[in-house]
C-alpha cells in the first residue's frame, strides 16, 4: 500500500483491496476517494458507498495509453479530468460509454458533507486540472474540449485554490501525479522569508512582475502614491497632508503575487496578463477611497514618520 504523508489516512469503505477507498486529512475538508473499475459497478450499487459519490465534486479517470507513439514518448498513461452536481451519475455513465473502456482507476475530489462543492467550484477545479495537465505534459489529456474557467470572485477564488493545492498533494501521495509543475509548491503557501535587506525574499522570475506592480502604483495618476516594502510584504500608501493611508498590500508566493486592495478586494496577479482593466480599476478605486477617507477623517489616519 502507497505510504501516505503525515496526517493522512486511509480508510476502506469495502472489502476488497482496490475497491473504493477515502483518504482524508485531519484538519482538511478535503476528501479524496480511489477505485478500480472492477469494482466501481458495485460501489455505485452499494447504498452505504455510493453515497460517498453522490455528491458534487471532480474526478480523474486513468488508464494505459493506447497509441504506439505516446507509449513510445514516455507518456504511459492517459487522463480524463471531469466534474458533475452527482459523481456518481457520471462514472456511471463513463462506465456504460465504449469510449470509455481504457480507464482502469478513477480519483474523486470532494469536500465533507457539511461544506460540499458548489458548482462553480467544481468547474474551476476541471479547468484547473486540465491545463496543469497539459502544460505538465506527463501523459495524454483526452478532455476533447478545454473547460473554460468560470467567472468567480477573489474569495472563492482563494478558496478553490487552497483545495486544488491540496487536492494535489493528495495525488501526489497516492502515486498519480500528471501536474508536475505546481504540486511541489501549492498555490496557498505564501513565502515569507525576509532577503537580505530585511524585505520579503521575491522569486527571481517574479521580480520583473513586481517591477510592473511598482510602476503602475506609482504612475502620474496616482500623484499621492507612496511605494515601500516591508517585511513581510509591500505596500502603496496614499499620503495627504503628512498623513497616509495604506491601500494596497502585495503579498509574495513562490508563484504569483496577491494583491490586497483596501476596501475593493483581493486579486491573483500570475503575469504581465493579469495586470489587465480589472486591476487597473481596483487599484483607481482602493486610491480614490484612501484619498477620501484622508480628506474627511484626518485624525484617524497614520502620520507619516519623519526621514
């Protein structure tokens, strides 16, 4: 049996060995679920099991790859990423589809009963799933069509990233890792780690992107705007009549960079992309609301240190 991390356990739901499994960790919501396609039929006809599957969440079918030339490039293993309000209804139909007959495992991903996946959520995670995948490139996505990522808010966001993480791990752990690329390093785990001018240590390949961050704050827009960096992250302050106030924090990962607008909200910030209308936008308002906020309530506001 595959050793798994530290505060993860294995539980068997059925009888046999490769029949349906949960793997749980003691402080996550998480849930994963494995099963072989021989005995999925007589999970999903097992009352006490199926309810584990009947339940929104996302999944993977995996098999052996069935074209010469993949098998030839290394690329062992082929992988469909799903979702659905019912996995259960879906495998049950994979099960059925001929297209179908190559898997051989299925990984389900869901969250306990009392905090399920909404819909949203579980087709963020597909989309996720797929194009790690394939950027990853590991094994063959036979998704015919690329999910889209759906429209969601930067809590949710936050959310569903800290349970694609995690999810992850848990792959990673039971032997079926095809998203290389970020599993060592999940998304909610921020970097903290002072450099040696006691400022927050930047990733080298993200240092150009704070450079743009830094620029835009402090554009000829933004005439009041003050950038400076902290130990633990850096910030924009708008400065008025030698009081200011902080309306924007940028928080550092190993991968992109979190961006805390005060007042507005919170925004992911991967790429030269991702500095689009929308931030442009949240950081016009966090500027306006500081400027304001300085303007009619002065003495509540920080005095700016002397130099």
């Amino acid at each position: 049996m595959t050793k798994l991390p530290p505060n993860l356990t294995l539980k068997f739901l059925d009888d046999f060995a490769d029949g349906l499994r949960l793997i749980t960790h003691s402080n996550w919501t998480i849930e994963c679920l494995l099963c072989s396609r021989s005995k999925l039929p007589r999970s999903l006809s097992n009352e006490s099991t199926c309810r584990f599957l009947d339940v929104p969440g996302v999944y993977l079918l995996i098999g052996q790859s069935e074209q010469r030339e993949v098998i030839d490039s290394q690329k062992l293993f082929q992988l469909y990423v799903g979702q659905g309000d019912s996995v259960a209804d879906r495998l049950n139909s994979h099960i059925k589809n001929q297209d179908k007959n190559w898997f051989h495992t299925v990984v389900v991903f869901r969250r306990q009963d009392k905090h399920p996946l909404n819909i949203t959520y579980i087709k963020y995670l597909e989309s996720k799933l797929c194009e790690l995948a394939l950027n990853a490139n590991t094994c063959v996505v036979t998704n015919k069509n690329a999910p889209q990522l759906p429209a969601i808010s930067c809590d949710d966001q936050d959310t569903v990233e800290d349970f694609l993480g995690k999810a992850l791990i848990i792959a990673s752990a039971v032997g079926w890792n095809f998203f290389e690329l970020i599993a060592s390093a999940p998304p909610s785990d921020e970097v903290t780690t002072p450099s040696a001018d006691g400022t927050v240590f930047v990733q080298p390949s993200l240092v150009a992107l704070l450079d743009e961050i830094h620029t835009a704050v402090t554009d000829a827009s933004f005439p009041r705007s003050k950038w400076y960096p902290t130990r633990t992250d850096y910030r924009a302050r708008c400065v008025v009549d030698n009081q200011f106030r902080v309306f924007l924090r940028v928080k550092c990962t190993r991968n992109w960079f979190r961006l805390e607008f005060t007042d507005v909200g919170r925004l992911r910030v991967k790429d030269r992309t991702d500095l689009n209308a929308q931030f442009h936008e949240a950081m016009k308002k966090a500027y306006t609301k500081a400027e304001d906020y300085l303007r009619k309530s002065p003495a509540q506001a920080r005095a700016v240190m002397p130099k």
